[in-house]
C-alpha cells in the first residue's frame, strides 16, 4: 500500500474521538463545504529511494502532509486530537517530521493544522 493509504488506514483504525472523517488525496466538494464536521486529508509529501546497493534500492523515505480542519462547532480540545494522532503515529514505527501552528481560516473561521509524519519503508 502507498503511504496515504497506509496513513489514511491508521487514522481510521485510531478511531480518535473528534474527527469525523478521513480522506487520501482527495477532498470531496461535500466535505470542503461542510464546516459542521473535523476533516482529515492526507496527501503525499515525499516518497524518495533510499539504501543503495547493486546498482538498485531497497527503501523508500516517505512523508505524507495530514490536515486537520477543525468542526467549527467542535467541543475537544484541538490539542487532544493532534496529541492523539502522533502518538498513534508514533506507536507504528512513523516519525513525527513535523507539526505547524493551529490557524484561522479567515474565510470559513475554522481552525486548521498541518502535520507531516515520516517513515522507511523496505521493498
């Protein structure tokens, strides 16, 4: 499976309380619309070889960008779902690369946050 997907399963598989829903990719217009709900989307950031050898590679180092936008009606505190999330991160063997500041969306007032999460994978 390519990382989003693997990403995208372990979210799911979390069951982290706050969050709605999670998409791989893409966004459906529903959700880009609905300000009611948290929505998670997790894109792609880097899927670079890695552990050269006879002329080939063994690994890859990938990176998936995982947004949060926040319910704007939501009653958990931000910081329990993110916390949540890395450490579910964490716990199968991904790094935590990194993790911007919450932000308001000026145009919808929804808080948004952005992680990037690592891992090498062995083909």
């Amino acid at each position: 499976m390519s990382a989003v997907d693997d990403a995208v399963e372990l979210i799911n598989q979390a069951n982290i309380s706050g969050i709605n829903a999670v998409y791989g990719n893409n966004l459906p217009q529903s959700e880009r619309d609905n300000m009611d709900k948290t929505v998670v989307l997790v894109t792609d950031a880097a899927n670079n070889p890695s552990s050269f050898g006879n002329n080939d590679f063994w690994t890859l180092n990938q990176e998936t960008e995982v947004q949060i936008w926040y319910s704007r009606e939501l009653e958990t505190d931000p910081e329990i779902i993110e916390v949540s999330m890395m450490k579910e991160f964490f716990n199968q063997n991904w790094q935590v690369a990194a993790v911007r500041q919450r932000t308001l969306d000026p145009d919808t007032q929804q808080l948004f946050n952005t992680f990037y999460f690592s891992r090498t994978k062995n083909i």
